[in-house]
C-alpha cells in the first residue's frame, strides 16, 4: 500500500498537475532542486558563502597592507542588545 505501485505514482502526478497546474510544478521543481543542493553544500561544507570568502580576502589584504609597529586600530564594540520582555522601571 505504499508509492511502490507505478498506478500510485501516476495517480499523485496527475493529482499534482491539476492542483497546480503546468505551467507552475516546473518552477516548483527548480526551487525544490536548489534548495535541496544548497542544504548538501551546506552539510558537507565545501561550498564558502560570499560573505565569509569576501571577510577572509578583506582581512589578508589589511594583514599584507600592516607595517611592522604600526599602531593597530581597536576594533569597534558591538552593540548591546535590550531583552525584549524587560520589565520597565517606572519614572520617579
């Protein structure tokens, strides 16, 4: 009783095609594609995402560009995050 009959296969197709129509299951493919090749470049990490490959070129070119005793800027704080659900303190 699973999806191991032919008949079953083509009955959920057919289903599909008139659920959502021709021209929308190839988008539909595409996008399941891509999300599913992104999910295994993300699980097996041989894909580097833009931003982190443009971080590692940014910090060889500052660490190449450094003289040796030259002063080193401090790096900047990040900002302190405020919980969302704190409880406010009533004006005096």
């Amino acid at each position: 009783m699973g999806l191991d009959n032919p008949i079953h296969i083509a009955f959920l197709l057919i289903l599909l095609l008139l659920v959502f129509g021709a021209k929308r299951l190839p988008e539909m493919g595409r996008s399941l594609g891509s999300g599913m090749r992104g999910f295994k470049e993300s699980l097996s990490g041989e894909g580097v995402p833009s931003t982190l490959a443009s971080e590692q070129q940014l910090t060889a070119a500052t660490a190449a560009s450094t003289q040796v005793g030259a002063p080193v800027a401090a790096p900047v704080a990040a900002p302190v995050a405020v919980p969302v659900n704190a409880p406010e303190v009533p004006a005096a």
